[in-house]
C-alpha cells in the first residue's frame, strides 16, 4: 500500500519545528511537519505493537515505549488509538516495511503497515469505495485507470465494477503487501482477478515518468501516510508527472488526509494541485472510524480539456451492474453520499477557502 515512494525512509526537509526531548511544542503545526516528513531516525524505527491483547499506532515494544507514545507519529501527535486483537495472524517485514495482521475483536482483520492501520474488514468499503467511485462517477466513461499503491486490492476491486473500463494499471512497490493480502484479505485481493489488471511492481514516479503522455482517464493514488517512501506522494513533481499521464479532462483522485488532523497538507496540496491541473479542484472525505479522527480525505482534481463537476456525479454505479459484482454489493457510495462528500464544515471551509479562491 506504499504508494509509489522510492523507499527514502527517512527524507527530511523541514527546516523547522519538531518536537524535542523535552516533548515541548515547536513553531510549526503538527500536520507540517508532518507534510515535511521530519522523522527523526529513532522515531522512525519505533513501530507500533502488540501489548496486552491491544494493537496500539505508535506504541513500541521496547523500553522507550514512553517516548515513542509521544513521538512517534508526527501526522497525530498527542494521541494513540488502540484495538483489542484476538490474534495475530502474520508478522513480516519487506524491504519497505513491517507488515502486521491481527484478528480483531470488533473491526474483522486489521492490516497494519510500519506500525499505521491501514484497512479492516469492517470499515474498508467506506474508503476504498470512496477513493474509486468519487472519480469514477464524475465522468461519463472511463477507459483507461491508473492506481498507484493499492497493493491490497480494494481500489481495483471497486474500479473493476465499471465496465466501460478496458484497462486498469496498477503500480505497487511492496509485493509482500500483495501477498499477504492474497493470503489474508481475499475479499479485497479480489480485484486482482480481474482480467484489465495489469500489475506493476516497482516505483510509481518512474512508472510515471515512462508512461506515455496522455494515457489515463482517471488515476487513483491509495498512499499511506506521507512518512518514509510515500513523502514524495505529495509534492509538485509527483503531481507534474500525474497531470502529464493523465488525457486532457482527465480526473485525480488522490488520498488527502483528515480536516481535522492536515489542513496545512491539505492546503499545500490544493495550493499545488490548482496551480498543476488547471480544471477543477476539491476536497471530499469520507468516514472511516479506524482512521485517526475517524474520517480521511481526498483531493479530486481534473486536468483542462472537458470541464468535470465533480459534485455531480454523470456515472451513478449503484444503479449499473457492477454494483453486485461478484456478488460483492456496493456497501457505501452512493449519489447521495457522493454529493455529501464534497460539503465541508464550517472550519474546514474558512481554512481551505484561501487556497479555493486564490
Ligand atoms: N492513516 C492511514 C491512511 C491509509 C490510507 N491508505 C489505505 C489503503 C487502503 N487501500
């Protein structure tokens, strides 16, 4: 699920900010220094854990446990989430990353890269259904799709519901992510049956730097967090080289983090994205509860040529045929939700209107 990343673990660019031994807070907000991946070597090593029968995002398991609590994570200072396992079900490290799924009490398997949820059988729909279908619904008929990450295969599962899709490129760095998936979330791996798939295992900004100019429909990027390999996922350049893959009214659906936690990185990243794709440009989210704040999300963007509303969907899923595939019945886009995704509140527009109207 690493998006495409070049396994920079530790890429540091703040100037900055950051919190010190003395866990005091710096000048800059939590979500920038984040967005400017300031990791600290240590921190970056202190994975989360399995302590007492409860999975904690950023608890270590060794004895600078205290520390890492309150370290660890720059994207979500100041707070952990914890869920109760049942049991754990694979362990592993790729050269990307360490692996981890458990069995949980009341969310289903849990899969967890570096230490950071990324899906539970539960809540998955609301994301990676979101993440394909908010792009997908908003132009008339998409061809040819691009998801970068993904590796667990929810994104193509829901992208493969659309039948005017003839080809669906997947660029995934971690073929370890694949297999485990395969292994353990077969609901979600799925989406690699399909026929239109074509996997790529490797670097997504050099996959994109070969892809001839004009290729895709739609690209879909299911990053994780900006930290180590994904950190290059939200910078200019990686969006330069999306915005030229993509054909003339093209759409970019691209993980954008949560309002309540990121509206510097949103900001950063609409700012970039208006400037790099001259069409239309906003921000949805979606409500995943296992997600820090519960809710993530995502940065819809259209390259000039054919101008897409995305707040109203032309290409309503639910009632095609691909909204059983498989027997696999949508469970949580709809029109509905879809429109609703784009309404922010009112913080939340205040601090994103300068970027919107500049
Ligand atoms: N904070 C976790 C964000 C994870 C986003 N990617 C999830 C991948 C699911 N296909």
């Amino acid at each position: 699920m690493e998006g495409g990343g070049v396994g920079n673990g530790s890429g540091t660019t703040a100037g900055t900010g950051g919190s010190g031994d003395d866990g005091a807070v710096r000048t800059l907000p939590p979500c920038c220094l984040k967005a400017r991946a300031s990791v600290p070597e240590n921190d970056a090593k202190c994975h989360a854990t399995v302590v007492s029968g409860w999975f904690t995002e950023s608890r270590s398991d060794n004895d600078k446990a205290d520390k890492c609590l309150y370290y660890n994570n720059p994207m979500w200072p100041g707070e952990v989430h914890s869920i109760k396992v049942e049991k754990i079900l694979y362990r592993g490290k790729s050269p990307y990353q360490e692996v981890l799924v458990f069995e949980s009490s009341t969310y289903g398997k849990v899969l967890v890269l570096d230490g950071i949820v990324q899906l539970t059988d539960k809540d998955e729909c609301a994301y990676q259904e979101m993440i394909a279908h908010l792009p997908l619904c908003s132009i008339p008929s998409p061809k040819t799709v691009l998801v970068i990450g993904g590796g667990d295969g929810g994104v193509l599962r829901e992208i493969s519901r659309h039948s005017s899709v003839e080809i669906i490129d997947i660029c995934e760095i971690d073929e370890l992510v694949i297999n485990v998936c395969k292994e353990f979330f077969p609901d979600l791996y799925f989406g690699f049956q399909d026929p239109r798939v074509r996997l790529h295992v490797g670097d997504a900004v050099e996959f994109l730097r070969n892809a001839p100019e004009g290729t895709y429909d739609a690209i879909i990027v299911d990053s994780s967090d900006p930290i180590g390999p994904a950190q290059e996922l939200v910078e200019k350049p990686f969006f330069e080289t999306i915005a030229r893959a993509l054909k003339p009214g093209g759409v970019l659906c691209n993980q954008a983090e949560s309002m309540w936690l990121h509206t510097h990185l949103i900001q950063d990243m609409l700012a970039i994205c208006r400037e790099t794709f001259k069409g239309s440009v906003h921000y949805a989210s979606t409500s995943v509860p296992t997600y820090p704040s519960g809710t993530i999300g995502f940065l819809l963007c259209s390259k000039d040529g054919h101008p897409v509303n995305f707040l109203n969907p032309i290409n309503p899923i639910e009632k095609q045929e691909g909204a059983i595939k498989g027997g696999r019945e949508i469970k949580y886009y709809n029109t509905e939700m879809h429109r609703a995704a784009f309404v922010l509140p009112s913080f939340a527009k205040r601090e994103l209107a300068t970027v919107y109207t500049s």
